[in-house]
C-alpha cells in the first residue's frame, strides 16, 4: 500500500491498455472488414496514445485519491500525537512544579545566595560555565567560583554530584543496585 502504484493497479492498468486495443481493433473491423493487417497495424499505432492518456489519467486519479487518503491518516495521527502530546505536558507540569518547589526549598536549605540559586540551577540543566557566564553576563571564573560555593554549602562534590542529588530519587531504581 505503501507505493503509488501497487501490483493491482498496474495490473489494471495492464488489462485497461488491452481492452482498450480489442475493443478498438474490433470495432474497426467490424466498421471496415476488408481492412489488411498492416493498415490495421498503423490505425492501432495511432490510437495507441489515446489509449494509453486515457489509462494514465486514470492511474493519476487513483494516485492522487491514496495520496488524500494518506494524507488524512497522517492528519488524524498528528492531532492525536498532539493531544497525546497536551495531556503529557499536563500531566508532568504538576511534577515538575512540584519538582521546582523540591530544588528551591533545598537551596533554602543549604543557604544559597540568589546568585548561586541561578548558577546551581543552570548546572542543573546542564549549561557550562562559559554558557552561564553568557546568560548571567559575567565571567567564567565569578560563575566557577560561585559553583564551588554552591558544592561547598551542599556539601557536595562537583556537577555530578549536584546533579544526581536531584535526580538519584526520580529515575526507576536498577536491579540489584542499592
């Protein structure tokens, strides 16, 4: 189904182009019975493009009509893949809300500055420092600095660490892993 033109139609299409010639050979000799083989050769050559544009705007009709068809199943997946994709959203927005509200009463808890709240979150989402040096307008080294205070009131490692602090708890526990 996936091509244009399928073995079925083809075949039609086959079976449409034969008619065509006996339907048309037979009514010449019907209307000129004398007619020599030959003459009867050149008439066929001459109606053959006829006979074969007619089939061809049948076979385009045939196409276009599984295009629309194709086309409308693809439509009817993409509203339900954006429906779907809405009631997800919905869904999560409450957890990552609730999430939000988890990161920002941590950083309550481990005393960050504003600044070092933004830091912490953008490492959190996994900017570098030249890239939070860009978005806060300030140098990499003020951004390095201000991480090493956040893993040092959190009493952590580095990015890694900070990073598994939030996630450890959300992702699926593995087999046999503690």
């Amino acid at each position: 189904m996936n091509e244009l033109i399928d073995t079925r139609t083809r075949a039609w299409a086959v079976v449409a182009v034969i008619l065509g010639v006996v339907l048309f050979v037979g009514l010449e000799w019907f209307d000129e019975p004398e007619m020599r083989p030959v003459q009867m050769l050149l008439e066929l050559v001459s109606i053959a493009p006829v006979v074969m544009t007619s089939v061809g705007v049948a076979l385009l009709f045939r196409v276009a009509q599984r295009q629309r068809d194709e086309q409308l199943h693809v439509l009817r997946d993409l509203e339900l893949a954006r429906v779907q994709g809405q009631r997800w959203r919905s869904e999560a927005r409450t957890y990552l809300d609730g999430l939000g509200a988890a990161i920002e009463t941590q950083f309550s808890r481990w005393n960050l500055t504003e600044a070092e709240r933004e830091v912490a979150l953008l490492l959190l989402k996994g900017l570098s420092s030249k890239e939070i040096a860009q978005v806060r307008s300030v140098s990499e080294r003020t951004v390095r600095e201000q991480a090493r205070a956040v893993y040092a009131k959190a009493g952590l490692t580095g990015r890694t660490a900070l990073s598994a602090f939030f996630l450890e708890d959300l992702l699926a526990p593995i087999e046999g892993v503690q």
